[in-house]
C-alpha cells in the first residue's frame, strides 16, 4: 500500500472536504479534521495541515492538491535534537531523525495473555505524521488511545509481529529457557522480517528497548540467524529515543489487547491485565468454571499468581 503526505493550509483543507463530502468516513482518527475514503485511496486531513493518502492511487490523488514530500515536512524531519543515550553511550548521532527499526515487546510481566513483540520501521519523513497522531509509549495511553493510532500508523509503517501464547510459552519456560531468551528470539525474528519487508531499503538505525545487556542479548541468539551486532543498538527508555520504537509499542500493546478480549470471550467474563490481586480472583473464576487444566493456554503458569489463585480456590475466597 503506497503513503503519501502533503502540506496543506486551512482553506485548501476546507476545499478538500467539501471535494470529498460523498465520500467522508463517519469516524475520524485523533487530531483529524476528516477521513474520507474512494475506490482506491483513504484520505485524512489534520489539523496540523498534513494530509495523509493511503493506498494504491495515493499518489494519484494527492496529486490533485499539491506536491508530495512537502518542504515544511522536510525541514521539521531534518531538525535534530538532544535525546537521551544508551547506558554505554553508544547511540549513533541524531538517532531521533534517522529512518529507523524500533523494537518492543508487552505482556512479560502479565498474568494472563501472550508476549507480544513488533518490530516497527519508521522513516525519517514519516516522524512529523507520527508526533501528530500522538504517538508516544503505550504506556502513557489508554486501551482507546492505543487502538485508535494502532488502526491508523499499521497502514503507514512496515511492521512485523511476533505473539508468544501462553501454551508454548509454558513448556518453553518448563524446559528452562528463560524469559530473557524467549524475548531475544522474538525481537530477533520481527526485525529480521521488518528487513525483508522493506528490502533493498535499509534502515539508518536499529533499535531495541533494552531488556538486558547487548552481550547477553547476543548470546541468547547464538546458533541462530542474527542481525548483525554492529547494526543493532540498544537503550532503555527507547520510547523516547526514536518514535519507531513508540510504534512498535502501541501496536504490541493493540495486538495484546485483542488476544486479551478473545481470552475474555473464552472465558466468559473480563480478564484483567498485570499481576496484582485482581488476576489471583479471575484465575480462581476459570479454574472453578472451566478447571485447573485450562489454565496453561490462559495464563504463565510460573508466576506466583497460580498458588495464589488455587488457594482461593481451595478456600472459596472470591
């Protein structure tokens, strides 16, 4: 699907709307002034001026109203600025402005639900539209938030995911691989698949939010196919850094949300994330109402919540 981003001011904008009236799409996406849709092309205006064409005839259409790549879109991707470094200082120069693989996973410290891993790339004259459909780390966003950009920036950035179920998660786990192996693997494989994606294109950067040190993040890949060492970078808080990474987390966190609402299909009532006392409670339900051998496809069996769960079984205590 082709992308295509032009510059526009309020009256053009207005005009635009009225061209496309037959055609406007009843839900707009954060920060838009409308979304309409023809045989071949989704048209969003925003509020910034920026208007993004999605799809075959983008560039047909955009050609209707101006020039693609505007000026003021790449003088505002050219500007570099001070951002936060990796703990060994390694981060390349102006890494916030480069075209860019961002890696992110969610889903590790919950009870319920898979791990999710997206390997997200993002070019350089793609950044301003990103900042302007809010994209920042999907932990600063509501479930709304998270699905409502994840639904707009899938169309625009090339991305690969990766979902761990609980299932084979727990025999992983059971045959003594570790977490931190299991999460190299993922993030591994969505960027080599990002790589392939967008070949013979290739990034100026990539960058994974750190999980743990380069050397044993390398180690936990040894014997595997691999993206080169000297090719990959690594900090923690990467959201911050480079916005493919904020990417990869908002659509990691819009693909844990989904297989969350199937598990609560499956289950018959709203299973809740993280691993506080309210996930002991909807485990205790399951296990009552479905049994104790459900569990394994539902849940990480190694976390402590499983006692706790089974003791509230054992005293009906929920």
């Amino acid at each position: 699907m082709g992308n295509v981003v032009i510059k526009l001011g309020i009256n053009e904008i207005t005009e635009m709307k009225k061209y496309y009236s037959k055609q406007l799409l009843e839900k707009n996406p954060p920060g838009s002034v409308f979304s309409a849709k023809t045989p071949g092309c989704v048209i969003t205006a925003y509020n910034s001026g920026k208007v993004l064409f999605q799809g075959n005839d983008s560039e047909k259409e955009a050609g209707r109203w101006g020039s693609v790549a505007s000026s003021a879109m790449t003088a505002a991707a050219s500007k570099t600025k001070k951002v936060p470094t990796s703990a060994k200082g390694d981060l390349p120069p102006g890494i916030s402005q480069m075209s860019a693989i961002g890696s992110d996973e969610v889903g590790t410290g919950d009870f319920f639900g898979p791990i999710t891993v997206v390997a997200a790339y993002v070019k350089k004259e793609h950044i301003p539209l990103l900042k302007e459909l809010g994209v920042r780390d999907s932990k600063d966003l509501n479930d709304d938030k998270i699905i409502a950009i994840a639904k707009v920036i899938k169309d625009v950035v090339p991305f690969s995911l990766m979902t761990l179920k609980n299932d084979k998660y727990n025999k992983l786990q059971q045959s003594g691989m570790s977490q931190g192996k299991m999460k190299a693997i993922l993030h591994n494989q969505a960027i080599l698949n990002v790589l392939e994606k967008i070949a013979p294109e290739q990034p100026e950067a990539i960058l994974i939010d750190q999980f743990v040190q380069s050397s044993t993040y390398f180690q936990h890949l040894k014997g595997q196919k691999a993206v080169a060492k000297e090719k990959v970078c690594f900090s923690t808080k990467a959201e911050g850094i480079h916005l493919a990474v904020a990417a990869a987390s908002i659509l990691a966190r819009y693909a844990f949300v989904q297989y969350i609402d199937k598990l609560s299909e499956a289950a018959g009532f709203k299973i809740p994330k993280g691993a506080g006392a309210q996930v002991d409670v909807a485990a205790a339900k399951l296990i009552v109402s479905k049994g104790r051998d459900i569990l394994p496809s539902f849940v990480k069996l190694h976390f402590a919540n499983t006692d706790k769960a089974l003791a509230l079984v054992n005293k009906r205590k929920f």
